[in-house]
C-alpha cells in the first residue's frame, strides 16, 4: 500500500501546482513582456535555466461575438436562404443527381468487394482471429483519481 499512497500524494501535488501554477500565470506574461521590451530576450526565449525553458508565444484568437462579424453572419446567412430559395428547382435536381451517383457508386462498390472476396480468403481471416485471440493477454495500469485541491 506504501507505493499507492505514495502515488496518491504525487497526483494530487501535481494537481495543486498545476493550480499554482495557472494562478501566477498572467504575472509570469506580464513578466515576460517585460524582458522581451528590454531587449533581454533572444528568440523570445524569456527564461532559462537547468529547470526550465520559457518562451512566450503569441497565439492567434478570434473575437466571434464581434459586432461587425456577427453582421455579416447574418449577411451571409441571409445571402445562402435567398440563394436556396433562388435556386430551388436546381438545387433539387442535382441534389436527385448526387443520390443517383451515390447509388451507383454503391453497387460498383459491392461488385468490388465480391470480386475481393472467397470463402477460402473468409476461412483464412477466421482462423486468424482465433488465433490472435489465444494472444491475450493482460497489462496490468493504475487509475489515478486525484482529490483535486484537497488541502
């Protein structure tokens, strides 16, 4: 029970400073950009040292609740409806013509997998299965459930 315990406690330390962690995150940013406005940083690598190295990342994000993006969501919206509505008959027809290919593709694709197949090819991919399944075996894992930020 000693290493159970033990890798209990691990867990849930990991968990805890991965709060920590988080928390000062923001001033670490703040930090970051302060050495990198000092000229201090090469390659935007603003730490390093025989734990760690640290580099800052700009990722891209997007602002979808945006006035002006959620306008042309509509317009665009709006633009596909009147388009749908515009183009109906069309629409339907090669929407029929799409199915009909769609079933065609479906029969060669059965003709296909008939000519790739024998009762001699179907026995061979049993016996294999069996013997696979004499193989089985099991490895043994641990499930770790951590008391998360229990103090």
């Amino acid at each position: 029970m000693e290493h159970l315990k033990r890798l209990a406690e691990i867990r849930n330390q990991i968990e805890r400073l991965k709060v920590e962690a988080e928390a000062i995150e923001p001033d670490a940013i703040l930090e970051a950009f302060e050495i990198i406005e000092s000229k201090k940083a090469r390659k935007n690598v603003v730490f390093n040292d025989d734990n760690a190295k640290i580099v800052i990342q700009l990722r891209t994000r997007y602002d979808n609740e945006n006035l002006s993006v959620a306008r042309l969501d509509e317009d665009i919206s709006r633009e596909y409806d009147n388009l749908c509505r515009s183009n109906a008959i069309p629409i339907e027809n090669s929407q029929a013509y799409i199915n009909d290919l769609k079933e065609m593709l479906a029969e060669a694709e059965t003709k296909h997998e008939a000519l790739l197949s024998s009762p001699y090819l179907e026995t061979l991919e049993k016996q294999r299965a069996i013997a696979l399944n004499k193989t089985e075996h099991k490895v043994p894992a641990l499930a770790v459930y951590v008391h998360y930020l229990k103090r």
